[in-house]
C-alpha cells in the first residue's frame, strides 16, 4: 500500500508537471507562416541580413550532402552563395508546412538550371525540380537548427550525371 500511494504521488507530481510547462516555445501558424517566407528569401537571395534576423547564433544545418552539420550562419550563407553561383535561376519554394510546438515541418520544391560549376563537377546546362521535407528548430523565434531530407541520387541524375557501379570479382 506504502507503495502505491508513493507511485501515486510521483505520478500527480509528474502530471503537475507536465501541465505547467512553459508555453513560450510554443510556435504559433501565423510565426511560422512569417518564418518560411523569409526562408525562401534567405535562399532565393542569399540574403544574409534576413539570415541573421530569422537564425540563432548557434544554426546548424543537416541535409544529405552535410551529414555532420554546417555550423553557423556565415558558413550556410557561403553555401547558398555558392549554390546560386551554380543555379542563377534557383528558386526554394515552400509549399506547404504544419507547426508541432516549437518545430515547423515543411515540404519544399527547389528548382534551377546548373549554368556554373557545382563544387568540382562541370556545369551541365541541366535543370532540376527536387522536392524535399525539413524540420526547422525554433526557440525565441529564430531557427537554431535545419535538418533536410532530399533524394540526392534524384538530383545528380537530373543533372545528367551517371552512377557507376562498382565490378565485384567473384
């Protein structure tokens, strides 16, 4: 009996708890709605005044080609640069979104034309439409981390570029 009410007690104490949190990271539709668009700035124009107002001194980005994380703003701005340097035409559309308390999932289409070099692969005067999904991290109202999922096999195609699969010796 001395153990049920004990158990009973951590379980209210724990409810209690619970209930009370702090809503302030609580993210409302209408800031997230605010936030995605000045993303698509932010990509579209590499525009790193908005950078700084939307992202938390601590930003890290994950996606397919950065699986350990890009860190800080200057380093994503660098890459979205770089990025427009390879699609002049590049456009990141978001379109559509949902909110779950502080974290904003959103479904996105990027499209361009490949017209300069893309790291050290040549330009392949191809264009792309990848669509993708990402997570954005928010706290205080500025994203503190972006985690993108995208098929990158999909994109290298579309540019045009083969895979080659490795001759095993049996």
């Amino acid at each position: 009996m001395k153990h049920i009410k004990r158990a009973l007690i951590i379980f209210t104490v724990i409810i209690l708890g619970l209930s009370c949190q702090s809503k302030e990271n609580i993210i409302t539709e209408k800031e997230a709605k605010l936030l995605c668009d000045k993303v698509e700035v932010m990509y579209n124009d590499a525009d790193s005044e908005i950078a700084n107002e939307i992202l938390d001194s601590s930003y890290v980005i994950y996606s397919p080609i950065f699986p350990m994380g890009l860190r800080g703003i200057d380093v994503l701005m660098y890459n979205i640069e770089s990025n427009l340097r390879s699609f002049p035409d590049f456009v990141l559309t978001i379109d559509s979104f949902f909110v779950g308390s502080d974290i904003i999932y959103s479904f996105w289409t990027q499209k361009g034309t490949n017209t300069g070099p893309l790291g050290k692969m040549p330009t392949t005067g191809n264009s792309i439409n990848i669509s993708g999904f990402a997570l954005y991290g928010v706290k205080e109202g500025k994203i503190y981390v972006e985690h993108t999922f995208w098929n990158r096999l999909a994109f290298y195609r579309q540019l045009g570029f083969k895979e080659i699969h490795p001759n095993f010796v049996k």
